[in-house]
C-alpha cells in the first residue's frame, strides 16, 4: 500500500523557506507572485496500517509546535491542490535519482518498530499565490523550482497510477559484443559518438588493433573500459602528449615540439626543486607535505564544471563530494580540515534574453552551486575556509567549479601498496543508475543538447553517508585493516579497480557489488559513478575485522573480486566471463597523439582617458566590481568555523566583515603549529599574456600567504587548469604558454607543485540561431588557471590580520608599483583590457616575502594586506574599514618605476598608482614604536612610508601634486564594497 | 565510580563538532570518551558510567526530515529509560547546536514545566526551526546569560560565541510555555547587541522568540544551547583575536566545560 502525507506549517508560523522561493521568483522577473507556501510530501509504500502511518507521522515526521499534516492513501489527493487563489506545483525526483532523505527516515520510521516500510519518497508542494499566467507558471516551474534532469513537476491526473519505487527492466545477462574488427573509421567513429566514448579515430583505430590481435570482437564493458581509462579527464593526454608549438619570437614564427607538456613544465619544476618536504607528489590522490613530526598534510583541488553547468546544486555538491574522497583515498586515507572552493560564473545581472539556448542563468547556477557546496560541505562537517568567485560573459555556458580539500594523516600512513590476493572491498554507498558517463561527458564539448544526451552523468550526493564512510575508514586505517585505498570518482569501479590492480591485475565478480535497485547492467554496474563510494584493498587475515568496523558504523562494505597477480582485468556477472583486457594494454596501450598549438601576443586597445581629478568614485566602483566586493553573503553560509581549528577567517576585522588574505588554521588544537591556505586567479591578464597570468597566480598565492605571516621556506602550490578545447591550436597555445609560466614562478620562488588538475573541453557549442556566437560558433571559457597554495606556520600565534589595529600607526606600501594596468579592475570599469600586463621579478620578489615574513615573526606588524585586484586603492581601503578606522595617505611616497610600455604613457598618474596591479607589493601597518626596527629591517627593499592611521573612519589621499585626489568616509565605501552580492 | 569526572560525547551518523567537545572537556581536566550512540543501544556500553552526556553539533542523520529529528526519535525510543535514570542520578546533560535541536526535539528540554526536575514524559514543548533569513549562517554573536544553569555559573558579562545553523529559531509551543520558562529562571542564554541591548538581525541571527539562544531544565543542569561554546574555548578562534593579543589562552567559551565539570567534582564525586 502507498501513502500520501503532507505536512504544512501551522497558520501563523513564518514561512522562511517560502520566502526565500519568493526571492529567487523575482529574480527570474516575474513579479506577480504574491506569496508562496511550502508543504512537505512524503510518499511511504509498505505493508503498513493506517494506525502506523499515523504513528508515523505525529512521532517522526512532523513537528507538532509548528506544523499540521494530512495523509491517506496516495491517488486520493488531499484538497489543497485546487484554488482561486494560488496554483500548484509537486516537484518530486526523477525515478533511480537518489533521495537523500529516504535513507535516514526509513531509519527512523525503524525506530519506532514499524518494519515493513519498504520505500519512502519525499516531494515538495509549491502553493503560488498571486494572478500568475500559465506561462508565469511555467518559468517558475521549470527555472526555479525543479530541474528536469533530476526532478519532474507531478502530474496529478496520473498520480494514481505511478509507481514511487523506480522500476527498472534491465536485460541484465546477455553478453553485448561490439562488431569492431570489421568496423571502417566511419563506423569506429559513429561507434564513438554514439556510445558517448569520446574518443577519436586514432583511438579507436588502435583498440581495433589490439582486437585484431586476440581474435575476437570487445563486449560492452571492455570497450567502455577502455574508453574510461583513456579519457581525457582520467589520463590528460593532452598534457602527456606531443604538442607541436608555434610561437612569435622578435616578430618572426617559430616552432618547436613538446614532448609531455606536464613533464616539462609542471612536473619539471618540481623535480628541479627537490624540496625533502615533499613526501608524494603527482602520483597520489593528492600531493602530500611534511607537516611535524608525527603528521603530514596533503592538498587536492579538483574541478567539477560540466556538471556543474547542467545541475548547479548536485554538481557543486557531488564536486566537493569527489575531492573530499580524493583526500580520503590520498596515502592510507587522511582526515579532512578544510575545503577551499573557487568559482568562475557569469555576472548575476546577466541579460535572460541573451542566454544561450539550453543554459542556465549564471545567478541561478550561483546560487544552487553555493547551495551544493553549504549542503555537503556543512554536513561532513569540514570548514570551507577559502576561496574566490570571478565573473564573465564567457562562463555563461560553462560556470567554473573548482573543490579543493586539504587533509592531515600520520607520517606513517603516506604509502600503500597493493598485495596479491588481497581482496577488494567496495564500501560506502551502493550503485545505481546515475552517474554514467561522467568522466567521457567531461571530456568533450557541451550543446544545448547536452541536458537531454548526458543527464546520467548528473547526481546528487549523501554527505551523510559520506561522513559514515569517513568515520569508520579513520578507525580502520589506524587498526592496519587495508592494504591499500583509492576512491571511486570519475569512471567508478573501472577506474578505482582499474587503477588498483593496474600491476596485478583484478578479478570481480560484478554480481556481488550491492545495488540501489534491481535491473542494472553488468557494464552499468562497472562503470557507474554513484557517489560515497571507496575501493579498498584487504589482506584476507584482517577482512572479518575491517567488516567489523564498517558494520558498527553502519557502513555497508563488501568483497567484490580479488586482485589476482595474472596482469589481467577479468570481470564476470554471475559466473560468465563480461570482461577480460590486459592491463598493460589498457594503461599503456593509448596512441600518443601530436596535437598543433600556437600562440601570439594579442594587441589591446590602450587607455585614451585623462585622470581624473577625482578618484572618489573610481575607488567605489572599484569596489563594488562583481569579483573585488565583498562574497560574505556566500562565506556565511558555509560553515566556515567547524573543527574549531580557524585562526585566521575568511572574514576578519572590528565587525567580522574584512576580507583575510590567506586563511590560517591549526589542525592539532593543542599544537601551535599551523598551515596557511590561498589561491590565486586572475583571468583578465590572461587575456593578454598567459604566461604572465600563471606568474601573477603564483605571485598572489604565494603573497596571501606570506600576508598572514607565512613563509617562503614552506609553501606548496597546486595547479588547475581550465581551458577551452585543446583540439583547437589558439586554445592549447595559450595553455602552453601558461604552463610555462608555471615553471619559471615555481622555480622563481622556489615553491614546488604537488598536484594538479586539467579541465580542457570548456566549450559550449551554441546553436546558430541563438544571439551569442552567431553561425554554429562555440563559446570557449577563457583560458584560466587556478594556483592553490598551502604553506606551513611555525607559530599561529604570531599570524597578521588585514585590518587597521590603532589610530596613530604608520602605513608602509612594500614593493615597487609600476605601470600595469593591463587587466586591472579599473582597465575593466573602463571598458578596456590594455597591453601592460603585471610582471614579476622573481628575485625582488623573493626578497620582500622574506623580509615580510621576518617582520611577521619578530611581531612588527599590527596588519599586512596584500595588493591585488584594484590595486593599492582597494587594498588601503578594505584595511581601514575592516578595522574601523581611517588613514591620510601621500601617493608622491609610493616607490613607483615607470615601465612604460605605452607610449601614451608620459608619466606617472595618480590613477596609475591607485589602481595598478603590480605583483609582489604588500600595505602594512606599523607602530610608531616599532618604526626603527621594521624600516631597518627594510632597508635595500623598496619601501614608502605613505601615511598614517587616524581615528575619524575617512580616507583622504593626496595626489602626486599634493592635491587630494580622493577622499571618502569609509562607511561609504564598505557600503560599496559589500551591496553588489548581499543578496 | 573512579573519581575522575566522566564525561560521553555521543555520536552518530552526522555528528561533527564531536572532536572539538571532546577537546574541551579534556582541557578542563575531565576523562573523556567518545562513542557511537550504536554502543549503548546494543549495551556495550552504558550511560551509568559517566557524570555528563555531552551531545556535539552537526548533521544527525542528514538532519533529514527535520533537525536532530531522527536521533531525537531514537533515543527517546531506544535510550529513554536510560535517559530517565541519568537525570534522576543528578547528572549533568549538555546539548550545543544540533545537541540542542535534539534535546529539544526528544522533550529532554525545557523539561518539566512545572515544578518537578524529573524529566516528565519527553513531551515536546517547544521546537527550533528554519532561521527566518531562510538559510544556513555561521556568525559571531553576543549572548547574555540569565537563569539558574551550572553550567553558566559566573557569566555576568556580555560574551561573545559564534551561531553555525539553518534550524534555530526558538519557539515554545505557546504563550504558557514561554512565561513558564521565564518564571522558572530557565532561559540561560539571550542573543543581544555588543553593548548587552535588544538585538535586530543578524544580533539574532535566527529570529528566535525572545531572543532565546539557550535553556536548561528546572533543575539547571540539562542544558541545551545554539551557540558554539567549543568554538570559542581557544582565545585565537575569535575572528578578531589579533586586535587584541591577549595573554590569556582561553575564549570566551571556556568557562562552560570548566563549570560542567566543577559541578561534578562538587557535588557527584
């Protein structure tokens, strides 16, 4: 029997969550809803009685200070859906997508001794009220409250006749052989696209080899095998492979040929650098560095954009879900601390008229990625305590989501190795139907089509279950029960399995992997990406108590297969023989492909305006840009203080409102020692000169984190690179000039990468008769890097804040500030994108970090702020409001060097100064009893004594004629500062 | 019993602010485990081997269907008697953020309205739920503390702890019930402004009626709070230590573990 329940909030009781689905209604323009009700649906099939389902509801599912219910037998609907006054919406999962809460309330429905309830479903009834159109109704329905891909709007006329439970019919035992020996490249190719395997003709030419060879024609599962491992999300063969460079040097074209881009840029630095702190780098899950003595750390960011795109919520939540498993499968497993997360969208104003057919509204895809990350992060419990957003037109198809986790295991938990005849163990959630595809999907292009072909490859998440996992895996590590762990992301057990048993090869016996619902394909079984899910590898002696553990936490875990030492990939369904590849094939067997690439400089139009008098609003406007203003509407959302281990937050300062550079935290609470965590992200400057955005990165990462008090002896980076389709030669040219950039700033400041991540295929192929990128063009995300850092304090007791601390103390700017306005904030308010990119010297650069950080250690500064996006301006004014406070600030004392890269550039402007961008520069705040000490610590080090603090919270600077050239209360200018996101 | 005061923090699926309870009930001196509430349902463990239950913040269960809801459900269900016998015993009992909402949710708080410290019936009297601004908010708030709780014994001043949750309006089911909880001394906890005054939003960062932030039973000993004492028991966890570089090592916090585990030395050892 099947149930209906509906719980609504008692008359009088405020609606919150109403009201908050008001909000975003008028965000879609739609003004004439008045009001909105949520009502909770449960659908509950079981053998059960009426008095139980009522037991049910007055003891569980509803609180019975707020909310009144009504129930019965589902079909029968209750009267509400029918009004004058409002119409009605029941958006409820799409059949095989998992509800999130079925599992705990199937608990708790247990709890109470009630036993035969098979099924809970929930859905959520939408009461609109207001004289909305059908056609009002339908915006709403389909761009606010449901997204079609995992949900459906219910149709009440055939609610009787739909089953809750989802029922799937399977051909689950025949054996699908694919006719490949015979195929010509036409068909190999139509084989291709259509079994969605993205791979290409010299790909799918060389599997036909290696069939040839052994004689018979691929099933199913070995050719998506195959196709999985060689993907490019999983083996970043454009990056391992050969690239033909075509450049401009002194004005004539040049050609070379890179062999492995990683090798010879990324990798190479690391290896030239050699640091002994570095404990795994590149090979692992995640890069791994010395910590103390007992414990290290380690750091992965991942991206999870085409998802991302599709469904924001579930994409930014299975996003962090998958780098937090890449922090558990790093070593033997590490405890989470933190997750720094980084987005790039589309600005929230954004046109609706000139969205490209099929995508989503950028402040929509914000606010549901937000909404992913607060959901999974908050619940496992670790502290989103960094990150950025950035906005262009050209993420409209293509939002960009990067996760990143950082995790702490002992010293002695870095290695793992897999044993023969360990038996391999999936634990964690179960597989289902959802999440085929995704790591193919991620290797090609996206279409308006793309919601329709890939839907598989969108998922929700469980953190929950996650967290389960993560407690049980902490106990287990510590008891030596496994061998050896890896996660199961992108590509599922094929990939996990596949990896593993890479040197010994693996048997599975696909039957035995515990599934969500009947009906599912052996080859739907090996590679599905269902979420929570985590491969381990168990000596037979310790399997009963490593099922122990997982038991007694209520963690399901199982033997699937046996890693076996025969070198082959062997995967049977009941008893049958499915799969059977040599791994040697399989892992080496992928052609090297030579991809053409080529870059040159392009050629900007160049400021033709005077400086204006005043910079008053300059500064404001500055400020108020979508990717310099204040995101505390995001960070409170997200628990950022979880674990108790921050020392230095997101948001600092007299009210808790300033912008920290790095963030700081101690992940042992009875220890002193700490780490530093930032990033670094500017996508303008790649507009100009890729290489110099990859040095900027690295400059301001590196920079955030000497700001908090770190040091140069420990800081670590990460790579992400996220660009548009490599097959395009203007793409991967930019992409290697980036690289590039990222040898010469690692070396230079002798910070070495530990891991990294590539995303290429950000390309939305628009139809030709939408307005964007007319005549079938596709849109292609500009080429962005993402540099993450991680460093090592000695003490957090000695870390700095940004904030003004007195009145009275002297403000210094460290560094020098040049004529790069290339790519600024305020090139960007005035429409322009400019020549003069910011540089860095490495050598000088090294040298203010140094003495920053000594000046940091010997307690001589009161606040220190990095300069980045707006320059000197926003960094002097984000310090004195932060602080509540005030300063009087001389730009004739700013230590500046003409570059003069413009030729309209005659000399030094007082907009110039302000509103530069030039790397490796710090503001500060001194003392005046200290002011001996740090200017001697200085010397040699380009330094300008420029102001002072004062109590009256106004900011006065006096140009370079001794005029004042701007002056605000700083009131004022928070307000600026943090209107444009406070949502 | 040794005498070593003993305290549980109980933990389940979701539970993730265990480790930092855990860190401040050591740091005042008390013998501290942490377990799965699995192990006293299957009574491998048993609550008469401790002087306080500690319940952490977090998720319970996704806190699907509503916060805390369902480990509210299953102790009251499955660890109620137990529940009954570690109240009668004078013991101590504290609830902080999903804690609360489940202590709440289980009728553990406010408790008997009238008169008795018995834990009555596990009657629900009084619920937390969706923050009016809709969302989840993690913020630093001001608290002032009134009532008769041991565990705020000494707080006169204004405090500072901060609020991570989505669900913490307090609401008592109806007028009675709110005169009653004043009349009986059991509100512990008002959000205020910095100056100790009537706060608007975010001050009270929920909506909560009356600007409640914490209540105990009659008794003064069950004790249930939004706010994160554990998060403000370093003095470096305060988001503008550096303004002040104190000498002192603890925050603001401290003091409510210290009181919990006085008590116990006082009167149950």
């Amino acid at each position: 029997m099947i149930w209906r329940v509906e719980i609504k909030d008692k008359e009088g009781i405020f609606d919150a969550l109403g009201a908050g689905v008001e909000k975003d209604i008028l965000d879609l323009g739609v003004k004439s809803v008045s009001k909105v009700r949520v009502i909770q649906v449960y659908t509950i099939e079981g053998d059960i009685t009426q008095a139980q389902v009522q037991r049910i509801c007055e003891e569980l599912l509803i609180d019975k200070v707020i909310q009144d219910y009504s129930y019965g037998p589902a079909g029968k609907i209750p009267v509400s859906t029918k009004s004058e006054d409002f119409k009605v919406a029941e958006i409820a999962y799409n059949p095989g997508v998992m509800d999130p809460v079925e599992e705990s309330t199937l608990k708790g429905i247990r709890d109470l001794g009630i036993e035969k309830v098979d099924s809970v479903r929930t859905a959520k009834k939408y009461l609109l009220f207001g004289n909305l159109s059908d056609q009002e109704f339908e915006i709403i329905v389909n761009k606010t409250l449901s997204n079609k891909l995992i949900q459906h709007a219910v149709d009440y006329s055939h609610a009787d006749k739909k089953k809750t439970a989802p029922d799937f019919n399977g051909t689950q035992a025949d054996i699908v052989r694919v006719s490949l020996r015979s195929a010509g490249d036409k068909e190999l190719l139509k084989l291709s696209q259509k079994g969605q395997l993205f791979l290409s003709i010299g790909e799918m030419r060389a599997i036909k080899k290696y069939f040839q060879k052994i004689g018979k024609d691929p099933t199913d599962c070995e050719l998506e095998t195959i196709a999985q491992t060689w993907s490019e999300h999983c083996v970043h063969k454009t990056f391992r492979g050969n690239i033909r460079f075509h450049y401009f040097e002194n004005g004539k074209k040049k050609a070379r040929l890179i062999n492995n881009l990683l090798k010879s840029t990324i990798v190479k630095a690391t290896k030239t650098l050699n640091k002994s702190w570095c404990l795994s780098v590149f090979h692992d899950n995640a890069g791994v560095i010395k910590f103390d003595d007992k414990d290290c750390v380690c750091f992965k960011v991942e991206t999870h954009n085409h998802p991302s795109a599709l469904e924001p919520f579930g994409g930014a939540n299975t996003g962090i879900g998958g780098v937090i498993r890449d922090i558990l499968g790093t070593g033997l497993g590490a405890r989470p601390i933190c997750n720094t997360d980084i987005f790039c969208f589309a600005p929230p104003d954004f046109p609706f008229e000139k969205l490209p057919q099929g995508a989503l509204h950028p402040k929509r895809i914000m606010k549901g990625v937000v909404s992913g990350v607060r959901d999974y992060g908050n619940k496992m419990g670790i502290p989103t305590v960094n990150g950025a957003i950035l906005f262009d037109e050209r993420f409209v198809g293509n939002p960009l989501v990067y996760c990143g986790t950082v995790g702490i295991m002992p010293n002695d938990k870095v290695k793992k190795a897999v044993c023969k005849n360990d038996l391999v163990v999936v634990v964690g959630g179960r597989t289902g139907r959802d999440g085929i595809h995704g790591a193919t999907f991620s290797s090609g292009e996206l279409t308006h089509e793309s919601e329709v072909v890939s839907s598989g490859a969108v998922q929700i998440g469980n953190p929950i279950q996650e967290k389960k996992v993560l407690d049980a895996l902490m106990q287990a590590r510590d008891k030596n029960l496994y061998s050896a762990i890896t996660d199961c992301g992108a590509g599922g057990l094929s990939s996990a399995v596949g990896e593993m048993g890479k040197d010994l090869g693996a048997r599975i016996d696909l039957e035995k992997v515990p599934l969500k619902y009947k009906g599912l394909s052996y080859k739907e079984i090996w590679i599905s990406e269902s979420q929570e899910r985590m491969v381990l590898s168990v000596h037979k002696s310790k399997i009963d108590s490593l099922l122990k553990v997982f038991n007694d936490e209520n963690v399901e875990a199982t033997v699937i297969g046996e890693f076996t030492g025969t070198g082959y990939l062997e995967l049977f369904f009941s008893g049958r023989p499915v799969c059977s590849l040599d791994m040697k094939f399989l892992h080496d067997g992928l052609p090297r492909l030579t991809k053409e690439a080529v870059w040159a400089q392009p050629k900007h139009k160049e400021a033709h305006f005077s400086c204006p008098a005043d910079l008053t609003d300059s500064l404001k406007r500055a400020l108020s840009h979508y990717n310099v203003c204040s995101k505390e509407w995001v960070i409170r959302q997200y628990d950022h203080e979880v674990q108790g281990a921050g020392v230095v937050k997101s948001l600092t300062g007299v009210d808790c409102e300033g912008p920290s550079d790095a963030s700081v935290l101690r992940p042992k609470l009875n220890s002193s020692k700490g780490i530093a965590i930032s990033n670094g992200i500017n996508i303008r400057f790649g507009m100009i000169d890729p290489f110099w955005m990859s040095a900027s990165c690295i400059d301001e990462a590196v920079r955030q984190i000497i700001a908090v008090g770190g040091s140069l002896k420990q800081i670590a980076i990460l790579d992400n690179f996220c660009w548009g389709n490599p097959d395009k030669a203007d793409r991967l040219g930019s992409l290697v000039r980036a690289s590039e950039g990222c040898l010469a700033a690692s070396l230079g400041y002798k910070v070495p990468f530990i891991s990294g991540k590539d995303s290429l295929y950000n390309e939305y192929a628009v139809n030709p008769s939408t307005t964007l990128g007319a005549g079938g063009k596709s849109l292609a995300i500009p080429g962005t890097i993402l540099i993450s850092a991680i460093g090592i304090l000695d003490d957090v007791n000695r870390a700095v804040t940004m904030d003004f601390k007195k009145e009275g103390s002297l403000v210094y700017i460290i560094g020098e500030t040049s004529d790069e306005l290339g790519g600024s904030i305020y090139f960007d308010n005035n429409g322009l994108v400019g020549n003069s990119v910011p540089k860095v010297d490495f050598k000088k650069g090294t040298k203010i970090f140094e003495t920053v950080s000594k000046a940091a250690q010997k307690g001589l500064l009161a606040a220190c702020h990095d300069c980045s996006e707006g320059g000197l301006a926003v960094t002097l004014a984000e310090m004195a409001f932060s602080g509540g406070l005030g300063a009087t600030v001389f730009l004739k004392e700013v230590i500046c060097k003409l570059k003069a890269q413009s030729s309209r550039l005659k000399a030094l402007r007082n907009d110039f100064i302000l509103f530069s961008e030039s790397n490796s520069r710090f503001v500060v705040e001194v003392e005046r009893k200290n002011q001996k000490d740090f200017e001697k610590l200085f010397k040699g080090i380009p330094l300008g004594l420029i102001g002072c603090t004062q109590e009256q919270k106004k900011i006065t600077i006096y140009g370079l004629d001794g005029k004042a050239c701007l002056s605000a209360d700083t009131d004022s200018l928070k307000e600026s500062w943090q209107k444009p996101l406070r949502w | 019993m040794s005498k070593k005061v003993k305290v549980i923090v109980l933990r389940t699926a979701g539970t993730n602010c265990d480790a930092e309870t855990v860190f401040a009930f050591k740091s005042v001196g008390a013998d501290v485990d942490l377990f799965h509430v699995n192990k006293f349902i299957k009574k491998e463990k048993s609550l008469d081997d401790y002087h306080i239950l500690a319940i952490p913040g977090g998720f319970s269960y996704g806190d699907d269907i509503a916060a805390g809801k369902i480990l509210a459900n299953e102790l009251r269900v499955k660890l109620g008697s137990s529940l009954k016998k570690f109240i009668a015993d004078g013991k101590l009992i504290i609830g902080i953020c999903n804690g609360f909402q489940i202590m709440v949710k289980a009728g553990l708080l406010p408790g008997n309205l009238n008169g008795s410290a018995d834990s009555g019936d596990f009657k629900q009297t009084a619920t937390l739920m969706v923050n009016d601004c809709g969302k989840f908010e993690d913020r630093w708030i001001f608290l002032k503390s009134s009532g008769k709780c041991v565990w705020t014994k000494g707080m006169d001043k204004v405090i500072s702890l901060p609020v991570a949750h989505g669900e913490g309006k307090f609401i008592a089911q109806d007028e009675m019930a709110l005169k009653k909880l004043k009349e009986n001394n059991q509100i512990v906890f008002r959000y205020c402004d910095a100056a100790g005054q009537k706060p608007k939003y975010p001050q009270n960062p929920n909506g909560s009626v009356d600007d409640i932030a914490g209540i105990c039973d009659i008794s003064g000993r069950i004790f249930g709070l939004m706010p994160h004492p554990e998060r403000h028991f370093l003095f470096t966890q305060h988001p503008s230590w550096t303004r002040e570089r104190k000498k002192s090592k603890y925050g603001d916090g401290a003091i409510v573990f210290q009181n919990g585990v006085d008590y116990v030395k006082e009167k149950l050892l």
